[in-house]
C-alpha cells in the first residue's frame, strides 16, 4: 500500500476514535479499522474502561464470511496495541492470533506495560508493523492520556473570554455588584461546555467562586459534569456545593494526580489564570473573542508572546487557540 493509502485509512480510524471522547477517560482514545483490498472489513473504537479495546471491537464486527479475509487485511490503529494482561487481554497477541498479515500503528504507547512491547509482539508473531502514520494527529488524539502518562501531571486547559478592548470582565468588589460581564451566546456555549465534557476536572479561583457562584456544568452539551474544584480558602459554603477546596496549585495537582484525574480544565479569574500561564502548567489555552466593547475593566490574561495562536470558529463565535510547545517537545521526543 502507499502512505496515502494508510493515511486515508489511518484518518478514518482517527474519526472513529473519537466516539470515545466522552466515555473512555482514563484510557485514551482508541480507534482501529480493518481493511483489505480498499475495503472495510471491521472497525471500532475503545469505549470506556473495562471494555473491549478498539482493536477487538475491530474484529469482532468482520462479518463470518469474511474472517478468512484477515490473513490477507491490514489493521489500522491510533494507538499501540496493549501488551499486557489488564482488565482485558493482550490486544496485541489478539492480532497474532487472528493472522492479520499488517498492522499500521499511528502512535507507540507510552504506557510503562506497554512502551514498544505491542509492536514486538505483533513482529515476533509474524505481523508486518509500520508505525508513525500520522503520528502528531494520534498523539493529539491521546494528549490527556500521554500528559499524564509522561508528564505525571494532568493535562491543563486554559479557557477565558474577552472583549474586544481586551478585557474579560468589568470591575466588581463583591456579589452584590451584579453578575459578571456576559460575553458567551448560547450557541458559543457549546463550543465551551463541549471542553467542559472532555475534561474530568474543572477549576476556578476562590474570588471567582465568590463573585459568580458558577455551577460548571456541561448543561449546554452532553457527557458527565467535571469534579468542580476551586482554588484558596471558600470555607463550608464550596464544600456544600459540590466543590472541592485547595489551598494552592501543587496541592490540587498532586490531589488530581492521586486521584488518577488526567485533565483540568482552567476557567478561573485573570489571576488564577495567569498563575497557570507564568508557571508554565499549560498545555492548551482558548480565549473566546467576544465583539462586546467594555472600555475598563479586569485585564484578559497574557500568553507569552513567543506562542502564536491559531484562528478558529465554533458555532459562530471567534476563538484564539493556542498549543504549548513545552508539552509538543516532550511528545515528540518519546520515542
């Protein structure tokens, strides 16, 4: 086959994968899709934790009078196959045993059980393995996944709106000065409670907690609520609203860390993202760009100027979006 032929199959297993965004945490992403002679055989992605893999979902879906197919198909799969014996079995040694004569891998897992051991498995056992199609799109696929993984930390999201003039909200001293400046609409609303869904923990600073009294819910999109953390000292009334309290930033990373929380979605006032931003806990940030004038107000948190966002549209609304290369570096140099 051509690259361009392992890419096309490769992207569709990517696309595929994705149908596990919001169930598979806190295993990754997977997908795999078996294919011989430009034909789709099976396909299927990881769904949540303790369930079949993506690459026996794959072959579970052949039809039976193409199984004889297999020793002639290649797999594609986002993800190394698993080496080990865990809640299921090896996916790899799966493979093997099924006869499939190619196996195209997107990214290897940096899993410590696993870490290269699939790809060996599957070449003792007679598969001929490509790895690295597509790889930055599959490490992006799993990037939750490997932060945590590589970095023993969870993947940190940055997220603020903005005025136009550059400010995201207006001068409040308390509760009683009124709510916070609107910037969001409704439909600009799913984009965020769409990276609220995708994360499993959800974070905001005690004055932003206090001024705004959030709810940090995915309401305006599917999946499950995130943990609601907030960060310094709120007393009872956090607590008996489902919050949970931290005294500072590396108490809430090792309490998220222990708690095997792989990503942490920032939506914190100015200082609080800023903190994240100076300390370099950053691995992606959004900032919404709204067309609403304040002319004064709380200055809009500052990236480093070296990173350039890129320009993208979510229902209708402008976002800059930025990557950390810190993050990009540490995957690239896994090998």
């Amino acid at each position: 086959m051509t690259n361009h032929t392992d890419e096309q199959w490769m992207r569709r297993a990517l696309q595929i994968a994705r149908n596990g965004e919001l169930t598979a945490h806190p295993n990754p992403m997977v997908g795999a899709v078996i294919v011989h002679d430009d034909r789709i055989l099976g396909e299927g992605w990881h769904h949540q934790a303790g369930e079949p893999h993506a690459e026996v979902m794959a072959v579970r879906s052949v039809r039976p009078e193409d199984l004889a197919l297999l020793h002639e198909a290649t797999i594609y799969v986002t993800l190394e196959p698993c080496a080990h014996y865990g809640r299921t079995p090896p996916c790899a040694e799966m493979l093997v045993r099924q006869g499939l004569r190619r196996a195209v891998v997107g990214c290897v897992d940096p899993f410590s059980k696993v870490g290269g051991r699939g790809i060996a498995m599957m070449q003792e056992g007679g598969i001929e393995v490509s790895v690295g199609i597509l790889r930055e799109e599959c490490l992006d696929l799993v990037s939750h996944f490997l932060c945590f993984q590589l970095l023993r930390r969870p993947f940190i999201t940055l997220k603020w709106a903005a005025s136009t003039d550059g400010y995201i909200d207006r001068l409040r001293h308390s509760y009683d000065d009124g709510p916070a400046a609107r910037f969001s609409t409704p439909l600009s609303a799913i984009h965020v409670h769409h990276l609220r869904a995708a994360h499993q923990a959800i974070l905001v600073g005690r004055r932003t907690f206090e001024l705004d009294r959030p709810r940090l819910n995915v309401r305006a999109y599917g999946g499950r609520n995130p943990l609601r953390c907030v960060l310094g000292s709120v007393g009872e009334e956090a607590l008996n609203a489902g919050f949970q309290a931290y005294a500072d930033v590396d108490a809430l990373l090792d309490s998220l860390r222990r708690d095997n929380i792989q990503s942490l979605l920032v939506e914190g006032g100015a200082a609080t993202l800023q903190t994240f931003i100076e300390r370099d806990l950053w691995d992606e940030a959004w900032e919404e760009q709204s067309p609403v004038m304040l002319g004064d107000g709380v200055a809009a948190p500052q990236m480093p100027a070296a990173f350039t966002p890129e320009l993208e549209t979510h229902f209708g609304a402008q976002f800059r979006h930025w990557k950390s290369p810190v993050r990009r570096l540490h995957y690239v140099d896994f090998k």
